[in-house]
C-alpha cells in the first residue's frame, strides 16, 4: 500500500490533475499549498478515482509515479 496526492494544479498541457505517490521527485516539486493528500491505497486506480470523487475529474497518475494510470 502507498500515500498518495493530488496536485491541486491542473497541467498546463492537459488539464489533469496528476496523482502521486509520496516520494516521487515531481510531488516534491510541487508546494505544500497546492497537493492534495488523497490516502493509502492498494493501487493508483483507486488513488484517481478517490480524486475524481473529490472533484477532479481530469485526475490522471503520474507518469513516473503511477504509470498504470497514465493516460497518453
């Protein structure tokens, strides 16, 4: 199981909501203000859809950290 966060920013290029899991160099990149912590979860489908149920319904896993939910 692993934490995960939602950056609150949307991506200038796709309009997602990237979701993270905790340690990955581009999550530390974002500041505190603007991640969202989401929970532990078993995967990172169930990480984007606790952030799509939160409102962000362009949620999409980070390429790096949750490429099982990447979306091209």
């Amino acid at each position: 199981m692993k934490v995960y966060y939602v950056n609150r920013n949307p991506q200038p290029e796709t309009g997602d909501n990237e979701v993270h899991v905790e340690g990955c160099y581009w999550l530390d990149k974002i500041s505190p203000e603007h991640k969202e912590h989401l929970g532990i979860f078993l995967n990172c489908h169930s990480a984007v859809a606790e952030a799509k149920n939160r409102g962000y319904y362009n949620a999409d896993g980070c390429k790096y950290c949750s490429p099982a939910c990447h979306r091209s």
